[in-house]
C-alpha cells in the first residue's frame, strides 16, 4: 500500500488463500498487516488478487482508515533581521520535526520562510521521512529582512504551499504554523488572509517570539493581540508566547500534544475508529460482485462481514448485527467473520453465512444479505451448544447433487469435548425453503483422543464418480498431533455418516505434524482428468493424487455347457468320469478419467460351491475344489484363463454345481482402485444335460398302479391266518413323457407289518433299490433307474410285507407315491399314488400258560419234619 507506513513482518500472508473458479484467480491475504499511524500501530489487515499466471493485481485493504496523523503541515517562519540567534529557531524546528509522523498516509510538511518577501525552503511533496526533513531544516539560513510582512507570508503558505501541484493532499488536515517575532508591516492584509485561511479549513497554531521586545524593554501588547488573531479559536490552545528564541524548546512538547490531539476524522462518528483492528482478509469468499473478507477485529472484536468490489468497499456499521450481537455481550469478542462462505438457496438469491465461534462462549453462525449501502439483513442464526467447541470456526456448503442449488451447510465444531476428550464435531443442516433445518453430526467414534475433527473442511467434486459431490475433513491433533484426514461420500442431498476413507500422516511421511490444518481439492494438479487434494500441515503442504476407478466385468465360461452323465469321457485315479474345461475371463473398465493403458494383475479365487462332504466336481491341477492364480489385464480387452476339472459321479444330477469367482487388484495399494459398489464376486452354475428338448427342461408324466393280494371290509374284514401271515402288492410304474431325474418310490406301511423284500418281475434294466429309513422305521424310500428313469420306460415289481406276531391293529395300511426332482404338470400327478387299506381281523392260537405260587419248594427229610412238627405248604396254581 503506496500511501501508509507498512510494517509487513509478521503478517500472515498466506494465512488466508481462496480461489476463484471462475477465471482460476486467487485471493490471499495477511490479516495482521499492520501501518502505522502517529504512535500507535494497527492491523487492518491486506489481501492482493493473484491472477492464473500468477500476477497480482493491485492490493487492498478494505478496514484501513485515515489516520489521525494524516496531515498536511505547513511553518510560516520568520527569517527578519530582529529574529536573533538563528541557530535557536533551527533547534527548535529540529526538536519539533522529529515529533512529527511524517511518512505514507501521515504528515507532509513544507516550511515558507519570509520577511519583507517569503520563499519556499521546500514543499509538501519534497520529503517522505523525519530524517529527510530534519537534514533539510539543518539547511535553512535565515533569508533576513527589514520589514516583517506577516500576512505575505501566511498568504503564500495558504494560497501556494497548501496546493495539490505543491503536494498537498485534498482529504489532509490542514495546519499552518506561523512563528513571528514582530508585528507585521502588512498587517492591514491580516484580517483578510486569516479570513482565507479558516474558510480553507486550516488549523493555525501561532507561536510569538518576545525576545526583541523584550531586549528593548518594549511592551509586547499590540504584538500579542495580533498574534492572537491569528492563531484559531480558542486561542489557548493555539497560541503560544516564549520569552526569547532560546525558550523555543519550551513549548516543543506542548505544541506536538496539542497538534496529535486534533483526529483526522469528526469525533462525532462513533464507528470512524473501531476497524482499526480488524484483521480483515481472516477469511475470505468470492461471490458474483467481489469477494467477502471476514474482520474478527472490528467493532471490539465482534468482528464483521466486509465485501471488496469493483466500485469500492462495503462496510456495514456496527448495528448491522446488533439483533443477533447485543451490546450486553460486546466485551466477549464474538469473531464474527472467522469463516465466511455463501449458499444458494432454490430461489437463487445468494446468502452469506458467517461464523463467531466465540459468541456468547458456545459459538453462532448467522445467515444473512448485505446491500452495497452497508445494509445487512440477517434471515437465521444458528446456535452452538458447548462452550468452548468454537461452534462455527469452519462452514462448508455441499451441492451434494451438483444441480446448482445448496444441499447441505457443514459447520465445525473442532473443539467439542466428549468422552474426556476434545474429539471435535461436524453439524450437518439440510436447507430447506425455510431456512437450515438441523440434520445430523459428523463424528468419529471409533477413535477417543484430541483430535480436533472438522478443524478443516472441504467440499471435493466426485471422487468416487458416483455422481454425487464428497467431502474432506481434517482431524490435526489426531495420533499425538500427526494429523489425519477423513474421507465422506455424498449421496441423495446429504453426507453419509460412516467415512469411507482415512488417511493419515504416519502413512505419508513420519516427519509431518498437524497433518489435516487446511485442505483443498477442487483442482486437477497433474493433469490426469481427476480432483485432486492439497492438503495443509505445519511448515508442509502435501499434494495427495487422487487415483483412477476402474470396473472389472468377470464371467466363468464352461466347454461344453453342460454336464452329460452319459459320457464318461476321461478317468481320474482310475474311475470314469466326464471331463470339462472353465474359462475364467476378466476385461477391467474405467469409471472415471485417469486410467493409463499399462496392464493390471488381477489375483483370483475360484471354488466350487459344493457344501458336501464329497463334492461332486475336482479341479485336475489338484485335486481340490478352489484353485488360485493372477492374471495380468490390459484395460478394455476380454483376458481369459482355462482350467481342466472333472465331474464325478454322483446320487445328485438334477441340482446344478455352483462355482465361486472371488477377485481383487494383487497391489491395491497402487494404481487404480476397484469401483467400490461395484461386485468383486461373481457365481454360476453348471447344469447337467437333461435329452429332455431345447429348454432343457424335463416334464415327465410318472404313473403307478398297483394291486394287492388281500381284500376286506368293515364287514367282512381280512381274517390274518396262522398259515398264510404274507402280503403281496405287485406293482407296475412307467414315465409315459420326459426323462425323470431322481425318481423316487416312497413305501409306507402299518406298524402291524413288516417290510419283507422286493421282487422285479421282469427283465428291464430299470433298478429298484430300497434303503430304511432308521428314523421311521414304517418306511422304505426307493430308487427307481438313479439317476434317470427315461421316457417310456417301464417297471414290474412286488412288494412283500410280514404281519407282526406282537403288533395287533384293527387294518393293515399300505402306501406308495412315487416322486422325482423333475417338475411334473400337476394335472398328472393324480396317478403317482397307490393306497391300501384293508379291516383285519387275527385267527386265534391257545396256549396254555400255568404259574404256580410258590414257585419252588425244597424236600427235608421226615425227622427233620417230625422235630419241627410242621407239615409241607401247600401249591395253588392258576391257568390261561
């Protein structure tokens, strides 16, 4: 800034650093720039627009405010002969110059030196520092004189002196200094210059030197009043009177308070001194018409909202934001403008949001329009709810759709303290015609320590190329100040919960520290089509790529199709079986930009999906049922390898054999990524092949009859002889349509019998094997030509059943269905069954059956009975 005293160390440039995406410019700032005014430094803060190219464009600072210094001071000296000695008037223009500020944006000063005419010594445009000054006034000899023509010499000062073409500045204070130590010989010109002087708004200081007066005991009267009339009003505290030339140095403490006590603005405007501080440029913004600068400083560190355009600078005063910033709470130093972004509702006016993570201790964000006239409306504030979370320290909109209207308003609360630590927290609000609408948290829970989550926040275009908008947030403080980012993806106008990624800075570089302080990505850095990350850490930024994402297609292919059980065409360890090939084919698709022609290694798994203790297939390289390879894959071209396997043999030939393809990337930590949604398992089948037609899909018509050897009724029921206690149910099935496959006979039967054996009755190849069924002991399941009963085959057998000697029931129950795993029509089905039910009654066989009481008796002999006098006991025994 040409026109201030700068001091540029310890600024911050680069403090703040924003992009434009329009034309790709970017803004920084340094908030605690600092110039100088009078004795006092303050910190209005600067920012400098950098172009594409990297040129910068004029800076400004939209907080700075004239300073009280900033004057334009003009001595009218007297240099007649009476002025003696010369070198005090030079001591004390010394001593009074280096009380002077005199730089950029502060004091210019000129010195008309006259008597009977007055002369320029030099003028306000001539000298930019004290030092220049003062070796300039070291310079001035008196010019001497006769005569004292005074109000020549304030005439000149006025008129010539305090000219624009002289170095005069239009918005200047002006001040005229006139030291004199005489009455002036043009004094009839007095009243008139004077008159000139106050309507040009000069400030005159008068200063009357007695000392010829009073080396000549002369009375100084007349002298003083004309002194007096032309310093301003009121004379005492512009007017001056020193005993000699050498009393000069007197009044050089006095004269330099009573001119910095003037303000180079009306005392009356109560907001003219409170941007001193500002801080402008701690955050910045662009919108349409130029860019927001926050000013955490201003208004005692309420802080505001500025805006920079192209027509000049938007200040609101102070009670803009008094509704949501009373004056009760002033001296808590709110920060508004610590973040400032905007967001754009469906009616598209723009509106601003600012954070003041101090307010009221729990931290604010307003919402809010700002007129160029300073006029600030403010539409909704929203409130934080722990004190000391700084509550608003970090805002980020989401177009999570990127339709061009705001979904989501992200507002960081880094310090926000749960389970003993200060963990950090995102809010997430859902704009709605209303206004935001609070949504829900962003946190991390599965880690407990400081860590400051949501200290930064970035909105990223589409990493994931899922069409929807992400989002980055940082954590500094996390793994004892290392730092770490986290990774969320966006979906359906809002952010998900779980974070997708984690990166953190002991995985990039064991030197960094507070990994995670600022984050961008919005530009594509090496040029690969693809949103990159900078990411900000202390004395470190790290530029993080982000990688392609790719779709890799696999499919299983088997020669030939299907499985034949008709042909063994092979033996494995000596049994026949049918052999087959499995192609395994993999072509990898790019979903986003970036993706280089260079080949992939793709690692492999494929098993049979066979939950059986003996699987009914074995791959030939091993002997297993899973085998591992990798492959290498050009992008965009079908990559496939063969595998031999064998088919076994089997009870099961309807029920396909599943295989399993598991893939991945053999270095995911290189390269391109596997899309995430997209499957990285894919399963088929292999079926068995039916000769049941081109659809491959066998209907057959099964039909049982069946006739037994017994017959009776309620009435006349079967009398069970002792010579004849066999039954016989001979039975003929056929499949009158398509194979069946897994062609069952089911046989259930009364506990009052027992299964005896089956008979075929002719000489078909059709088998008919009978397994029990431990369980149900009344059953036998049966398997009728396993594995398939071809079409038009038929079978005669015969059941023979036994009837229990210790079950007796009042019928006997015969049952038999046949069934299979091929798909019969249902109108079919009404033939698959036999049923016999038949009343019986058993032919009864007498045995007769003799218990006796006792059961044993032992013989004594007769003089043991004869001594004892007892008789034998007697026996009773009873008869069924």
């Amino acid at each position: 800034m040409p026109f201030v005293s700068e001091h540029k160390d310890n600024m911050q440039l680069g403090m703040t650093l924003t992009s434009n995406a329009k034309d790709h410019s970017f803004v920084t700032c340094g908030p605690l720039w600092s110039h100088e005014c009078g004795s006092s430094y303050y910190s209005p803060g600067i920012c400098c627009k950098i172009s594409s190219n990297f040129k910068s464009a004029r800076a400004f600072a939209p907080a700075i405010q004239r300073c009280e210094t900033f004057m334009d001071i003009v001595i009218v000296l007297d240099g007649s002969n009476s002025i003696y000695p010369w070198y005090e008037v030079q001591n004390f223009l010394i001593n009074i110059l280096k009380k002077f500020y005199i730089g950029p944006g502060q004091i210019r000063l000129a010195i008309v030196q006259y008597g009977e005419t007055a002369v320029h010594e030099f003028e306000l445009r001539d000298y930019k520092s004290v030092h220049d000054v003062v070796k300039a006034a070291r310079n001035i000899q008196q010019r001497g004189g006769t005569e004292t023509n005074t109000a020549h010499g304030i005439e000149i000062a006025r008129s010539e002196a305090f000219s624009i073409r002289r170095g005069a500045r239009k918005e200047a204070k002006k001040v005229m200094i006139v030291i004199t130590d005489g009455e002036s010989h043009d004094s009839p010109h007095l009243k008139q210059v004077i008159e000139s002087s106050e309507q040009d708004n000069i400030t005159r200081y008068a200063i009357a030197v007695l000392g010829y007066y009073n080396r000549r005991g002369i009375n100084p009267r007349d002298f003083l009043k004309e002194i007096k009339s032309i310093a301003s009003h009121p004379d005492d505290k512009h007017f001056f009177n020193v005993s000699d030339e050498a009393a000069l140095k007197d009044i050089v403490d006095a004269l330099g308070a009573r001119i910095f006590s003037l303000e180079g603005t009306n005392v009356q405007n109560e907001t003219s001194f409170q941007l001193e501080m500002s801080q402008a440029g701690f955050s910045t913004h662009f919108v349409e018409d130029g860019i927001l600068l926050g000013a955490v400083g201003a208004y005692d560190w309420t802080g505001a909202v500025l805006k920079q355009t192209s027509h000049g600078r938007v200040i609101p005063p102070k009670d803009a934001y008094m509704k949501e910033f009373p004056k009760k709470l002033k001296n808590h130093g709110a920060y508004l403008g610590y973040t400032i972004t905007s967001v754009m509702p469906k009616s598209g006016r723009r509106w601003y949001v600012s954070g003041a993570p101090r307010f009221n201790h729990t931290g604010k964000v307003i919402v809010f329009t700002m007129k160029n006239d300073g006029s600030v409306t403010i539409h909704q504030s929203l409130k934080g709810q722990q004190i000391g979370s700084y509550f608003g320290s970090e805002l980020m909109p989401v177009d999570v759709d990127a339709d061009g209207v705001t979904d989501v308003l992200l507002v960081g609360a880094p310090m926000f303290f749960s389970d003993g630590r200060e963990k950090g927290k995102i809010y997430i609000y859902s704009l709605s015609k209303r206004g935001f609408i609070f949504n829900s948290f962003l946190e991390i829970s599965d880690k407990s320590q400081n860590s400051r989550f949501g200290s930064a926040i970035a909105a990223v275009r589409d990493l994931n190329y899922d069409s929807f908008n992400d989002v980055v947030v940082g954590a500094p403080l996390e793994d004892d100040h290392r730092g770490a980012i986290y990774v969320f993806h966006g979906h359906n106008k809002n952010i998900l919960k779980d974070y997708k990624q984690r990166i953190g800075a002991s995985e990039i570089s064991r030197g960094l520290l507070y990994f995670g302080r600022s984050i961008h990505g919005q530009l594509d850095m090496n040029g690969d089509g693809l949103v990159d990350l900078a990411v900000g850490a202390l004395g470190s930024a790290v530029q993080l790529w982000s990688r392609s994402i790719i779709q890799v297609n696999a499919s299983m292919r088997f020669e030939p199709r299907k499985i034949n059980i008709f042909n063994k065409d092979c033996k494995r360890n000596g049994k026949e079986c049918s052999c087959m090939s499995l192609s395994v084919c993999f072509t990898v698709t790019a979903k986003s930009p970036g993706l280089q022609n260079d080949s992939l290694i793709i690692r492999y798994n494929v098993s049979i999906d066979e939950r059986r203790y003996t699987p009914r297939a074995l791959f030939d390289d091993n002997f297993e049922k899973y085998i591992h390879s990798n492959i290498s894959v050009e992008p965009d071209l079908e990559t496939c390898d063969q595998f031999y396997f064998h088919v076994l043999d089997t009870l099961d030939y309807v029920r396909p054999i599943g295989f399993i393809l598991d893939f991945g990337l053999l270095d995911p930590e290189y390269g391109p990524v596997l899309d995430d949604g997209w499957p990285n398992t894919t399963r088929t089948t292999l079926g068995f092949w039916s000769d049941c037609g081109e659809d491959e899909h066998c209907v057959p018509d099964l039909g049982l009859r069946a006739r037994a050897d017994i017959s009776g009724s309620s009435q006349f029921p079967f009398i069970v002889e002792n010579t004849r206690r066999r039954i016989s149910v001979d039975a003929w099935l056929e499949n009158k349509q398509e194979n069946s496959y897994g062609t069952m006979l089911n046989v259930s039967f009364s506990g009052n019998l027992q299964f005896a054996t089956l008979i075929h009755k002719d000489d078909t190849e059709v088998r008919i094997d009978c397994n029990n069924l431990a369980r149900w002991p009344n059953s036998k399941v049966c398997t009728v030509a396993y594995p398939v009963f071809r079409s038009q085959s038929k079978v005669a057998f015969r059941l023979e059943f036994e009837f229990s000697r210790f079950i007796f029931l009042d019928n006997v129950d015969i049952s038999l269905t046949v069934s299979s795993d091929s798909e019969e029509a249902e109108e079919t089905l009404s033939d698959n069954t036999y049923q016999l039910y038949v009343p019986v009654q058993y032919e009864a066989d007498i045995l007769l059956t003799r218990d006796s009481s006792p059961e044993r008796y032992d013989v004594k002999s007769v003089e043991e009975l004869e001594s004892n006098g007892e008789f034998d006991p007697p026996f009773n025994f009873t008869f069924k």
